[in-house]
C-alpha cells in the first residue's frame, strides 16, 4: 500500500486534521499527522463497510475517527479477504447479482404469503387451547351484537325448524366440535351468515327470507360449518397478525405497521386470504349436498340471488373478502 | 469558547452529494435483502441508508455520519415487534378490552419517541461531534398527551401549536457537543404552515379527482370487466398518493418553520443562528413530480426522487457560524455514556412515529 491521505477528526473538538496513512506493518495501520506518528493493530480498529463511492472510514481507539478518501485503495489494501468489510458493497455495486436476488426475492415473498403464513397459523389455531377459541368467539359475538346486529323476529317455531336442519348438516359434515346457532337480525349487513371461533353460527333473519327452501339453507350452514372446522376465524385473526407483525419487521417501524403505507399490502393479503377461505368453506357446502344427493343449485341458486341483492360486484377482485360470485360458481361446479 | 461567540456571524450552507443511481442500488438491495430475511435485513437497511444519506451530507467539508449498530437495532425492533404483536392478540383475545389497550399504547407512545430520538441523535456525528438529546420524561407526556388531547378537543384548529409545541419540546433538548439547539417562541409559522399545507392540499387533491374522474368518465363508455376494476383503483391510489403528498409537504413546511426558528449556542455565548430558503411551491413542485415519476415508473424512480428532494431542502440550508468550527469541543460526551450505562443498550429501541 502506498501512502493514503486522509484526515482524522480526534472527537474532543470539531477540528480537521491531514494524515497520512498506510500500511507498512503487516497487520498494523500506521497513521501520521499533526506531529505525530501512531501504530493500530488492525484487529483493533472498527472499520466501517464500504457504502457507494464514499470515504472508508475507520473509529480509532481513543475515540478518535479516520476518514480516507481513496477507498478503493484503502480497502482493497486492508483485507485480503474483502468479504468483511464489502458484502453489502459488493451486492450493491454489482447489477447481475442484484437482478437475480430481487427474482429470487419475489419468488420467496409469494412463497411466504402463499404457504409460510398461512402454515403458521394454521398450526397457531391448532395450539389455541379451547377455553381461549371460546373466549374469542362469545366476545365477538357480544361485539356484533352491540355493533351490528338486533334481536331475532324469527317465530320459535322458524327458529326450531332451523335449528333441526343445522343438526342434519352437522350429522354429515360436523367434527365433534360443538355448535351454536345464533338467530340475529342482520340490520346493515343484511342476508348473511357467519361463523365465529367456539362453533357459533350466526343466521340473519333476512338471509332466512330469502332462502327458497330448507336445502338452500342447508347449503348456507354446511358453508358456515366448513369455516368452523377448518377454523378459519381464529386463522384469520392470526394470518392478519402475522401479516402486519412481518411488515412492522420489514418497514422497521412498528408505527408505520399501522399506518396506510402498511395498511394497503396488508389489506390485500388479508382480502387474498379470505378469498382462500371462502373457496374452501364452499368444498365443504358442496361435500354435503353431493353426500345428501341434493342437487348443486340448492348452493348455487342462493348464492346467486344473494349477488343480486348484494347489488353486483362492485368492488375489483383484488380487494374483495368474497371472490367474485362467477369465479366461486365455476369453482364450485368443477 | 470565546472564539465561537467573537467575530462577524457568517452563513454556511450545508452541500448533499447524493445521486439517485448511487443510492438506487443501496435501496434495491436494502429492499429484496429485508424480503429475503423476512425482515431482519432491515436493521442493516436503515443503518445503510441513513450511512448513505448523512455521510453525503456536507458542511465546511465535514461529513456528518450515523454509527447505530445494525444489532441494538434489530434488538430493539424485536422488542417493538413483541409488543406489537401481543397488543394484537390481546386486541383479538379480548376485543371488548380495546379501549383500554388504546390507553395503555397512548402511555407508552411518549416514552418511545424519546427513546426513539435519544438512540438516534446518539448515533449521529458531524466530524466525531455526537449530537445529544436528554428530555425529561415528564415534559414529554405534558407535550405528547396534553396537547394532543388540546388537538382533539378543539376538532384540529389547535393542531398547529400542539405541533409547535413538540418541535420545541424536541429541539431544546437537542445538543450538539458542547452546543444546545433552542427553538424560538411563537408558534404564527406553524399555523402558516398548516395553511399553506391545505392550500396546496385544495391546489393538488382537487385537480388530481377532478382528472382522475373525468379520465373515468370516458372509460365508463367502454364498461369491459377491466375497466369498473380501473375505475375502482385509480381514484383509491390516487387518492392514497395524495395523502402521501400533502403529509410530505406538511412535514417539510413545519420543518421549514422550526429551521427557521432554530439557534445553536453555547451556555456563555451568543447564539448561532439556523436557517432555511426553500421555496414552498419549489417544494410542492419537487413532491407531485416525484410522485407522478414514482408511480409511472411502478416504483424504481422512488430512490431518484429521495435524493432529489434531499439535495434541494439540504443545499438550501444555512447555519450562522462566528469564528471557527474547530473551538466546538465534545464537552457532554462523558454524559451522553453515563446515561447509556445506566440504561443499558436494552432500551436502545428504535421506533420512527
């Protein structure tokens, strides 16, 4: 190595002086400036990476820190292995190779979205213990309850009947889970169903209105049951924690995880996730009907005039909980 | 320090030396690393990006520089992570609970924006001077909790002074070396900025819809499939874009304000004063083009405008220096360790809010 110039700033005051510097030891770095002469061992020194076209900069011991303009030099002259100070350099200053990490980094982000997360919490909802799947599930309704919905005007009479086909559905489809069939009035959201952790099932009254027969009820149910075996609420719950526990990680800022930056990534994965669920609840309706050799359009017929009500599909595919009700039938007559 | 405070105060402006295809390289590989590492990259991405961006920040042919270690980062996110998550799940476990949750996370906002901003200001230099910043907690709350409350109370009209009051807050117990920063009394050019910043919100968001929805009025015309989901997402990114717009000008107006209210000095001598003379249509200019060039480009001019924006605001902006540089002596570092020591590298949490 020939003589560097560089300037050594001491950290006791502002002031800049000119050095020279080079290393005439093996193994040591020899500073000279100001009057004075000093030797560092080499495994002394904290060497700061190489960034962009910018000066290599080394903290002396005492504090003191070194600037040296001509870092090519000086850090093709410090290492023989480079590899220490230069990785991140090397990545960056190298156009193949970064090209080739962003492919492979795209081709492991759908990895994670599409098998890792839901993996995780499909083994997360598995350890929930039931007294917690429980809790969740009485709480949310006590939070429909008081946000959404209003009492039943369904007859006991109605309410049994209902209550008779649900136990049918569980007889064919059903775990030994436990279920509980709540009647609501759906106000806002209209004809609907839901199941929530703990096996509650949720009818509206106007999803009961507009359902021509006991089998396209039937459908409905053995639908809201598919989402209670494969417990796709309390998955839900954790993929979308998952999902924005991993972008507060990645953004580096727990507060942007919040914030709208983080809320539109998020939002899709969560929009793409519900979308699986949706198609695998609909297997289950359809195991059911094809079990009780009743006829497909018993799902297909309800679905359709629930579309019709719904007003259409206003909102574009990406963003949708629901898939789009084309796509849903033609993945459910396959 | 005599010699800092004789002599006829002179304007020094700072010089950026960033290049968008420099830095666009760091910022890729920051990105597709971070992915690749589901996340643990990012600890090293800032410590890159904040290397890249301080290190080409000039004044008098001084560097300024960031020295974080990307571990006590990454430690620190872990932390912040950890609670993240387990406020989630308590909000999922016990949803009727939320309220409370809401409390506690609003508590615990003021203590990690000070933590934040003390881990920050520790690890950054300007010619191995460290900058400082040691508040008292308590005022912290009263700035953070009080005058947001103030902010809520009032439906936003007290919006600009509560935010006065946090620069403030924020810049006065600011040091670098031997020097304090103080930020000047009177909080008329925040509430100037704010105006400004809903001008200009009136001036982009208004031509922007107004655009957008004549754009979709022709396409309703051809209603294929493709188009009612075209119609859907332009007005929603263009809408969200704007957002971003007008948050980046409000940032900029009020860091424009509290520059320009800002002095440097030690205890014994006049003040230095601080300065800025950015153009605030310049400004709103170099934000709507970047933002037109980072969405047609579907991203990759983002870096290019980064630096573009950097080089503006930087070069425009002046700090009085009376005498010479060098008598500024590092006479609080001994400090600055103590209270490392006696927190502990543990708490060195890094959360931007």
């Amino acid at each position: 190595m020939t003589e560097l110039r560089g300037f050594v700033y001491d950290g006791q005051t502002a002031a800049r002086r000119a050095v020279t510097v080079k290393l005439s030891v093996p193994g040591y770095l020899t500073v000279q400036g100001f009057g004075s002469l000093a030797r560092y061992p080499l495994d002394e020194l904290d060497v700061s990476p190489r960034l962009g076209s910018q000066p290599a900069v080394v903290e002396l011991p005492g504090g003191g820190r070194l600037e040296v303009a001509d870092a090519d030099a000086f850090y093709a002259a410090l290492d023989s292995s480079p590899v220490r100070h230069q990785w991140q350099h090397a990545i960056e200053s190298r156009r193949g190779l970064l090209v080739l990490i962003t492919l492979l980094a795209l081709a492991f982000g759908w990895l994670v979205y599409d098998r890792g997360i839901p993996a995780v919490a499909r083994q997360a909802a598995m350890a929930v213990p039931a007294e917690m799947d429980q809790q969740i599930g009485v709480d949310g309704l006590a939070l429909l309850d008081q946000q959404v919905f209003g009492p039943s005007t369904l007859s006991a009479d109605a309410r049994r009947q209902i209550e008779g086909a649900m136990l049918e559905v569980i007889a064919v489809v059903g775990d030994d889970q436990a279920y509980q069939l709540e009647f609501r009035a759906g106000n806002k959201v209209g004809p609907n169903a839901f199941a929530l952790p703990a096996g509650i099932v949720i009818v509206t009254d106007e999803l009961v209105a507009l359902t021509e027969d006991t089998s396209e009820l039937q459908a409905i149910l053995a639908h809201e049951i598919g989402h209670v075996l494969n417990r796709h609420a309390l998955r839900t719950l954790l993929q979308g924690s998952v999902v924005t526990g991993l972008l507060a990680v990645m953004s580096g800022d727990a507060a942007a995880a919040g914030g709208l930056a983080a809320a539109i990534p998020a939002t899709l994965a969560r929009a793409g996730y519900s979308r699986q669920f949706e198609y695998e609840a609909d297997a289950v309706a359809k195991r059911y009907l094809l079990a009780t050799d009743t006829p497909l359009t018993a799902f297909t017929a309800i679905l359709a005039r629930l579309e019709a009500q719904g007003g259409g599909d206003a909102v574009p595919g990406l963003l949708r909980t629901h898939p789009v009700t084309r796509d849903r039938l033609e993945q459910f007559l396959q | 320090m005599s010699e800092v405070a004789s002599g006829e105060p002179r304007r020094e402006y700072l010089a950026f030396g960033g290049s968008g295809a420099e830095y666009f390289r760091i910022w890729a590989a920051n990105i597709v690393l971070t992915v690749l590492t589901l996340g643990i990259y990012s600890a090293w991405a800032k410590v890159r990006r904040n290397r890249y961006i301080y290190g080409n920040t000039t004044l008098l042919g001084g560097r300024f520089d960031y020295h974080a270690r990307p571990l006590a980062i990454l430690f620190g996110r872990a932390i912040a992570v950890g609670l993240l998550l387990l406020y989630l799940a308590a909000q999922a476990a016990l949803p009727l609970l939320t309220p409370l949750l809401a409390i506690a996370g609003a508590l615990v906002i003021p203590w990690l924006i000070v933590r934040s901003r003390m881990f920050n200001m520790r690890y950054t230099s300007y010619r191995n001077i460290r900058f400082g910043f040691a508040p008292a907690y308590g005022e912290s709350y009263r700035v953070f909790i009080l005058f947001g409350l103030l902010t809520v109370i009032t439906l936003g009209l007290a919006a600009p002074y509560a935010h006065y009051q946090r620069n403030r807050f924020i810049v006065n117990n600011t040091r670098f070396g031997n020097l304090r920063f103080a930020l000047q009394e009177g909080s008329g050019s925040f509430f100037f900025a704010y105006f400004a910043t809903a001008l200009a919100g009136l001036v982009i968001v208004g031509p922007l819809l107004t655009a957008t929805s004549v754009f979709l009025v022709n396409l309703q015309a051809d209603q294929s499939g493709e188009n009612v989901a075209l119609a859907v997402y332009l007005p929603l990114v263009l809408g969200v874009a704007s957002y971003f717009v007008i948050a980046q000008f409000l940032s900029a107006a009020t860091l424009r304000a509290t520059i320009r209210a800002a002095s440097l000095a030690a205890d014994d001598s006049a003040p230095c004063r601080l300065g800025c003379d950015w153009g605030l249509n310049r400004i709103l200019f170099i934000y709507v083009t970047n933002l037109f060039a980072a969405l047609l480009s579907l991203g990759l001019l983002i870096p290019w405008g980064q630096m573009r924006a950097a080089r503006y605001q930087l070069s425009h902006t002046w700090i009085e220096i009376r005498g010479d540089l060098s008598e500024v002596v590092a006479g609080q570092q001994r400090d600055v360790s103590a209270l490392g020591e006696e927190i502990g590298d543990i708490f060195d949490v890094d959360i931007g809010l």
